[in-house]
C-alpha cells in the first residue's frame, strides 16, 4: 500500500469512527469506565446534608466552624488495544474481512479514548508480540495506531493469546481499560487471562465470520489453514465432516466465554455482516 493509498484509507476510517465516537460512545464510554479513585479537590464550609465523615477537623478547630473535604472522581483511564494480527484474521466470506471489522472497531474506541482525554495504547499479536505502542493522548497517536492496524505485516500467522496476556500485564503496572479482538480460535488462555482479570479491567470482542461456525455442502472443496499454510481436500459432503467442524468451533466458542465470564472479564460477540455499532453501544450499556 503506497503512502497516498495508506493516507486515503485512514482518513476515511478517521472520519466514519470519529463521527461514532464523538455522537455515540463518548458519553457511554465516560460513564461505563470509571477512574482510578477520588482524589482530594478542596475544603468548604459544612452543609446541611453533607456526610459527617467527611468533616476536616484541622480546619474546623482553626475556623471555629464546621468543613468538609471535597473529593472528586480521578478520571484519567489507560485505555489498551490487544489486536490480534494473525492469518485467521484475514477471513471473510461477505464483502468485509474480519480484519477490517477489527480496525474500525479499534479506531472507534481510541477516539472515545481521546475525546475523554484519556490515553490509548497498542498491542498486536500471533503468537508473539509483534508491535507494542505504549499509552499515550492525542489525535497524532490515534492517527498512528491506526496507520499501524491497516499496514501492518505480522511476521507469524499462527495465534498465542496468553503470550500478549502476559506481555500486556507486565509493561501495564496501573489498572488500564483492555480491550482484546480476535476470533478467538485459540486455548489455553484461561489461567494467564484471570491473573490479567484480576489488575484490568478487561473486554473480549470477538470477531468472527458466520461460514466459520458452519461448512456448507460444496462437495469436494480445497481448504487452506490460514494459520498453519496447510492445504488439504475436504469432502464437505460428508455430515460428520461438517458435524466435527461445527463441535470444534462450538468447543472455541465456549471456551471463550466461560473464560472471560470466570475470570470477570466483559464479552462482546460481533459478526461481520452485524452492526458493531449496536453491539458495542449495548455492551456500553449493560455495564
């Protein structure tokens, strides 16, 4: 993709997201992520109805009359992008590959990120990291991140979510908003993922196709694992080719929510052919 293609490209996602972000989910996301805490904001005089409790009684002896401390909500979030960059995500079956779903759903939540003045970081992953950018705000780095979520060429297509689990946990020391997207077709994340559960506030958006939950019969088709390279001949004929197909990927499905929920995690599901745009703002919701 050449310099003038790449820029097109993000700015069109630039204005698409913005536009979500700025009339929708900035409000949402304000009000769904709360800060670290409250920190101390200044000192008035007592009244009726104020909590006793919150009586500074230094100033009250010296003024002879009655103050409270006021405390406000201290609002500045870490927001982490976990974006899974392998080969699986290159599948699609409508006009939209899941990637693409990923980018915009990515790029939508960073600029919630930033019209709330918070920070917003990258992590994609195969089974390794490939790319960390660290947390920072501004419009400039939203910009980057997304520069980086459509050019971006993963050295491995294979996918190992616990290794970007516990990469995230040790360069992220304060609890961050973490957002993991991926389609999920992976295991053994579940031990890794709870420790993480148990510092971040953390989301799993899965992204997948719906010819990935079934295999239509096409009779005799050539397939290629997009993770592995491996071509093989299936006889999508066959029920119980279809039938272990289906248990398989029902098997993933699972895992991934039975993971996430034990672990306190949030769950978003989201097709390709589906509005992201309704699922997240109902996730944003029902938190």
């Amino acid at each position: 993709m050449d310099t003038k293609e790449l820029l097109k490209k993000v700015r069109k996602i630039e204005i698409k997201t913005r536009r979500l972000s700025d009339h929708i989910f900035g409000g949402e996301y304000h009000s769904t992520f709360k800060g670290r805490g409250m920190t101390f904001s200044e000192v008035r005089q007592y009244q009726f109805g104020d909590d006793v409790r919150s009586i500074d009684w230094n100033v009250t002896a010296r003024y002879n009359e009655p103050y409270v401390k006021v405390f406000e909500e201290e609002r500045e979030l870490t927001m982490m992008l976990m974006v899974d960059v392998s080969g699986s995500e290159l599948f699609g079956t409508t006009n939209r590959f899941k990637k693409e779903i990923i980018t915009e759903i990515s790029a939508t939540l960073a600029f919630s990120a930033l019209q709330n003045n918070d920070k917003a970081g990258l992590i994609l992953f195969s089974d390794e990291v490939e790319l960390f950018i660290p947390p920072k705000k501004g419009k400039r780095h939203v910009l980057r991140i997304i520069r980086e979520l459509l050019e971006f060429k993963p050295k491995s297509n294979k996918t190992d979510i616990a290794e970007a689990l516990k990469f995230m946990t040790s360069v992220m020391k304060k609890k961050a908003i973490v957002f993991v997207l991926s389609d999920f077709i992976s295991e053994d994340y579940e031990r890794t993922l709870k420790i993480t559960g148990n510092k971040h506030d953390v989301t799993g958006i899965r992204v997948y196709d719906q010819r990935e939950a079934e295999i239509p019969n096409l009779g005799m088709v050539q397939m290629q694992d997009a993770e592995t390279g491996k071509i093989e001949l299936v006889n999508t004929q066959s029920k119980s080719v279809r039938r272990d197909y289906g248990k398989y990927h029902n098997e993933r499905v699972i895992y991934f929510k039975e993971s996430f929920t034990k672990s306190g995690c949030g769950v978003l599901d989201c097709r390709v052919d589906e509005s992201y745009v309704k699922k997240l703002l109902g996730y944003f919701k029902r938190r």
